[in-house]
C-alpha cells in the first residue's frame, strides 16, 4: 500500500511540472508581447494596469522593456532545457 501512495505521488508531482512546463512558453509570449509594447508606446500611451504609466509623459520606458524581454526568453530557455532530452547515467562507448 505505501508503495501504491509513493507512485500516486509521483505522478502527481510529474504532471504539476509538465502544467508548469506548458505555461512558460504561453509566459514567454506575454512578456514579449509586454516587452513590444513598452518599447514602442510612451508612458502616456501606456495601458493604466502598466508599471510606468503617466498621463503626462512622453518618454518610453526601456528598462521596463529590457526587464520584460529578459524575463520572456528566460521563460523559453528554462522551457527549453527543461524538456530537453534526459542523459543517462551511464556512457554507450
């Protein structure tokens, strides 16, 4: 029975990393999007729920940008490497 409880737990803990997986990428894609739209938009131009958003600037904010592009391709390298291919312990030569 503990048996039965240890792989049920495993399984569990499997498929709550596989969700988490399938959300980086989704992430990744958001945060670009987020990256664009700061580089491109003034702060006045910005939406309201933004970091940096003043009715009466006109600058853009570029390290908003950089921290949201930075934080987008993070989430596709850990995606990345994280499903990657997984190495035996032992060598075939």
């Amino acid at each position: 029975m503990i048996g039965g409880r240890r792989e049920q737990a495993a399984t569990y803990a499997v498929l709550g990393i596989f969700s988490l997986f399938a959300i980086l990428p989704i992430a990744g894609i958001v945060l670009i999007v987020i990256a664009i739209v700061y580089f491109a938009e003034p702060a006045k131009s910005l939406p309201s729920f933004f970091p940096g958003h003043d009715a009466h600037s006109s600058t853009t904010h570029v390290k908003h940008g950089i921290a949201a592009l930075a934080l987008g391709i993070g989430c596709f390298v850990l995606a990345w490497f994280a499903t990657g291919p997984r190495s035996s312990g032992a060598s075939s030569t």
